[in-house]
C-alpha cells in the first residue's frame, strides 16, 4: 500500500518535533509521500532539507493563507516559488468566514489565482464560509484544484465538484453528522486523505502524530463499506492526475 497524506504542515511539525523518526515509522505503515504547504518565510527556508529527508516523496506548496496570523509571505515569494518550479501548486489560500478584512481576503486570492493561472499550477484551496462568493471567483479560473479538509454543506459541495477538482478526506468528515458528505465525496471518485498536521494540532502524548492519515483511511473503509484496495488506488490515481507523478 501507498499513501499519501495530501495535507499537512511538515516544516510547521519539525519546529517541535524531529520529523526523521515520525517518517520512518509512518513509511512503514505505508504512507509513503506528502503533500506538504508552506505558509511563513521560515516554513519555506526549511522545505530543502526536509525534501533532502524524503527524495521524490515530498512536494510542497505556498500561498498566502485567508486567516492565519503567522502568514508573512508576500506576493513578489510566491512569484519567485513559480518562476523557480519549486512548487507543485499555490495554496492553500481561499477564503475564511473568521477573516475580517473581507476586501483584503478577495484580492489577495485573486492575484493568486492570476499567478497559478499564468504559471499553470494546481491551487490548493482552504475554504470556510463564503462558499458561493469563492465558487464564483473560482469558476473564472479554469485551474486544478485540491480543496483540502472540506467540511462545509453538501450543497455547496455539489457546486464545487463542477470545477475540475479533488477533495481531501480529513477528520473532520467522520463525525455522523458529515456521514452524507463523507458518503458523496467518496462516490465522486475525487478524493485523497489528509492530516493537516501542524505543531498546534499535536495531542499531548501524541507520539506520531503522522499515523493519524492511517485512521482516516481506515475509518472511511468502515463508513462506507469501500475496500481498503479500493480506497488507495483511487487516491493514487489522483494523486498522479493532480501532480503528474506515480505515488
Ligand atoms: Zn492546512
């Protein structure tokens, strides 16, 4: 089995923890790659080593995110990512129903659509709130999409699979009161599973807080009665469509 956590924070995690033997350990449970965003100027100094740690197994992403406080990168860092191809996609960037500035929110997102438009990069989404005001900024975009952690209403999910687009399967889809949008999400094919790992969301004792991707994989097979098999092909098909690698 290979998987993948299409989701996480890994350069955010090493700042409390030593990733080397949280990877190894995961390896052996068979998550093999990650998905991996950067969202500070810190974050991105370390991407080169980790990517050192994990040849042809960890791909990250930049963006400037809607609503989290420790963002400092700036539109001229994300130009320089693309123009350097050490990107595999903009994000996760979007819209946040806690982001005050609402005006800020919708042209910083905008400009980087522009630029994963003009660079042709897939864009890693974060959307709380404000579904429909995205999905309309969004259908002018003809990008590849990966719209992680989605946990809003399954109506706006219908809306959001009319644009080429995966979704990630998080925890936050397990609960029974997410049964129905776990249950469509799955049936549309267009899924791969996540963490969203960062150091904040580590629990106390929490020793890997990487084989967590192992329940939720697991968890969906229970739920929805899909073979396990059947679960991993279909993300690494997507994976390959989404990045243009094998997993
Ligand atoms: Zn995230």
């Amino acid at each position: 089995m290979k998987l993948c956590d299409a989701h996480c924070h890994l350069a955010n995690l090493s700042v409390d923890m030593p990733l080397a033997p949280l990877i190894s350990e995961a390896t052996s449970h068979g998550i093999t790659t990650y998905l991996s965003s950067a969202l500070s100027k810190a974050e991105l100094a370390s991407y080169p080593s980790l990517q050192a740690q994990l040849p042809g197994r960890l791909l990250y992403s930049a963006g400037i995110h809607p609503s989290y406080d420790e963002c400092d990168l700036e539109i001229k860092d994300i130009q320089k990512l693309c123009e350097a191809r050490q990107i595999w996609a903009i994000g996760e960037i979007g819209m946040d129903r806690n982001t005050k500035d609402t005006d800020w929110m919708q042209s910083i997102f905008i400009r980087q659509l522009e630029l994963a438009a003009s660079y042709k990069l897939p864009v890693v989404l974060h959307i709380v709130g404000h579904q429909q005001e995205a999905y309309n900024i969004l259908k002018d975009f003809p990008l590849r999409y990966l719209i992680h952690g989605y946990a809003g209403s399954l109506e706006a999910f219908q809306v959001f699979t009319k644009l080429d687009c995966c979704f990630t399967i998080s925890e936050r889809i397990l609960r029974p009161d997410k049964h129905d949008l776990l249950q469509e999400m799955l049936a549309g094919g267009r899924y791969l599973f996540e963490t969203d790992i960062t150091r904040y969301y580590v629990a106390e004792n929490e020793a890997n807080p990487l084989l967590r991707l192992i329940n939720v994989l697991n968890r969906s097979a229970e739920l929805s009665g899909i073979p396990i098999e059947e679960l991993t092909a279909v993300q690494a098909t997507n994976y390959k469509y989404l990045t243009g690698y094998d997993l």
